[in-house]
C-alpha cells in the first residue's frame, strides 16, 4: 500500500522586488439598477442591429476611464423611447450630477447627452 509522501519544512524565502504588481481589476459593463436616475447617453443602437453591437461600443468607452458603463434595452423604461440598446455611463440621483458628469464625456463623445431613466 503506498504511502502519502509527507511534507518536508522549507524556508520561507523573502519576495523579489521583481515581481510586477497586479494589474487593477478590469472595469466591467454594469447593469442600470432598480432605481430611477440619470444618465449621460453615449450612443443608442437600434436593437434591430444586435445587442453585440451594443456591447462593443460599451467596452470601447470603457476603455475611456468614463464610469459605471453600461448597456440598457430602451423598452424596458417608460422614459426611453423603445427599440434601442443604449450605452450610458454613469447613474446619477439628480440631473445637476449628470449635467457635471455630461462634459468629460463629450470631450471623447461629442453626440453625449443627459437623459433621465425611468421604469
């Protein structure tokens, strides 16, 4: 019958300072919460294009630093005319946030606007 090998001791050995740092964490698309709010409006797609359409243009403008980026399906909010996905960045309380947030956002995205989001 054989046996387990058994471990043996070793020293701890101090770390390099050649090992580089762990890249930060990669920003992710982010879903609209339940909440109302609002938003700056990046671009609107029309879903007869395809969500993957939507998405692409997403992780294009997450790569912008912009916040909280996400992709929406316009039907699923009274406010929003239906038939497009939207891709936003940013979920605000109040119009005066989204206003101070729309400007950086129109230095990458001159088309981007404030919109209000409501179910």
């Amino acid at each position: 019958e054989p046996t387990a090998p058994t471990e043996t001791e070793t020293e701890p050995t101090a770390p390099t300072e050649t090992e580089p740092p762990a890249p930060p964490p990669r920003p992710q698309i982010v879903d609209w919460p339940s909440q109302n709010g609002w938003t700056v409006v990046i671009a609107s797609i029309p879903t007869t294009g395809g969500r993957a359409v939507a998405v692409r243009k997403a992780r294009e403008v997450l790569a912008s630093d912009l916040p909280e980026v996400g992709v929406l399906d316009s039907g699923e909010f009274s406010s929003l005319h239906p038939g497009y996905y939207v891709v936003f960045s940013g979920v605000y309380a109040n119009q005066r946030a989204a206003l101070e947030a729309v400007a950086e956002a129109q230095r990458l995205y001159p088309a981007a606007y404030v919109r209000q989001i409501s179910r």
